[in-house]
C-alpha cells in the first residue's frame, strides 16, 4: 500500500446488504456500488460471488448459473474475461481464455466421458484444428468453423511406438 492511500480520506461502508441489479448484494460498497469482495443473488437463483470494481464484476470470482453451470476464473468490467475453468452441468469442463466474455484463443476442453480436446476458440466457438484423444488413447484431429465440424480425421494410433 502507498502512503498516500493509507492517508486518503476515502471512507469504505462496513459490510452491507442491498437490492442490486435485480437481486440481493452482500459485500463492501463505496460510493453506493458494490467495491471489493462480494456476492450478489438473482431471482433466478444464479450467484456470483467474488470481486467487485466501480461496481461491476472485476477481478477473480464464481459465477453459478441457474442451469447449475458454473464459471470460475477472472472478470473485467462485469464480463468474463481471461482465463478459468467453465464447468458444465453436464459433466463437461472447459478450461479457456476468454474474452469480453467469449471463448477466444488456445482452450481444452474434458468431456464426462474423459475424453480430451484441445484446440482453439473464436468467439465462444470451437474454430480452427482440435486434437481429441480418447480414453483409450485413440486420437483424431478434428477442423471446426465457428462451432460447425467442418472435418474429423482419424490419426495413426501407433506412430509415436517405436
């Protein structure tokens, strides 16, 4: 912490509850928005919980969807953005970049059966060339436009033997 922010005169409110964005705000507040630590529920019955700035989602936080998918990673202006994992009700997971609230960029992707992907995301979608390799081993390499399988490719299962 630098001197001049331990002497500021800024005033933080102590814990507080309040109607916020259609739900219910439990954190630390500045300036009448949500500032710090926090946690906001939503008529639908999502949740996030985590860090807060200007009040809007910044910083690391857990977002629980009403479906019972999850999000877990980090947030800027109110969108997930950066990396973290999205944990499906399904039993799927990703583990992406996102930006401004999209997949975008390198990303894995495990499906509930243990099957492996790895490839890259455009715009929350699978695009470009993805790897799968499957519980036993057999792997594949599949292009995708824009969430579309374009093409899928059985790879030689014993070219690294030798």
């Amino acid at each position: 912490m630098q001197e001049a922010e331990r002497n500021s005169q800024k005033k933080w409110s102590p814990v507080v509850e309040m109607k916020y964005r259609g739900g219910i705000y439990n954190g630390r507040c500045q300036g009448g928005l949500p500032e710090g630590k926090g946690r906001v529920s939503f008529g639908d019955g999502s949740v996030y919980n985590g860090m807060w700035r200007y009040g809007k989602r910044s910083g690391l936080g857990t977002f629980y969807f009403s479906n019972g998918d999850v999000f877990q990673g980090s947030w800027r202006d109110d969108a997930m953005h950066g990396k973290g994992w999205l944990y499906f009700r399904t039993g799927d997971r990703w583990f992406v970049n996102f930006w401004k609230g999209k997949a975008n960029g390198e990303g894995r992707f495990y499906s509930k059966l243990g099957d492996v992907f790895f490839g890259h995301f455009k715009d929350g979608w699978r695009h470009g060339h993805f790897l799968c390799i499957n519980v036993n081993a057999a792997r594949c390499l599949e292009i995708w436009d824009e969430g579309v399988l374009v093409s899928r490719k059985q790879l030689d299962s014993d070219a690294g033997a030798g």
